[in-house]
C-alpha cells in the first residue's frame, strides 16, 4: 500500500512539469530571410527557447536567405 501510494504522489506530482511538444518558425523569433538582416540573434533566441524546454519541440525554418554574423573571441 505504501509503495502504491508514493507511486501515486510520484506520478501525480511530475504531471504539470511535462511540456507539450511544439512548433514555431524562426520568423517568430524575429528573423528576417531577407538576405540583408543579420539572423543571428533570432537563431540565439530560439536556442534558448527550446533548450529552456528540454528540446521539446521543432524549429522550421522557413525559405529565406539567414545571414550570421558575430564575433569569436
């Protein structure tokens, strides 16, 4: 009965922390494609959007040129 019941506050407990899986295009993130615009900090934002979800979900990218530019020190 114990074991049921901790079982029970387990699985109960880790319910609200699943995430469901989602989609978003990188434009949401604020890139352009436009071949001009520098993408990097769309592609930034959307890193760390799906890393803060455990990578749960999928990125499309969308027809467009990306420019990144940025420095490696």
């Amino acid at each position: 009965m114990k074991t049921f019941l901790l079982s029970l506050f387990i699985f109960t407990s880790t319910i609200g922390y699943s995430q469901a899986f989602i989609t978003r295009d990188i434009k949401s993130f604020g890139a352009k494609g436009n071949g001009r615009t520098n993408d990097h900090e769309a592609f930034r934002k959307a890193a760390a959007f799906f890393n803060a979800r455990g990578g749960n979900g999928k990125l499309v990218i969308s027809k467009g040129t990306y420019i990144f530019t940025f420095w490696c020190l």
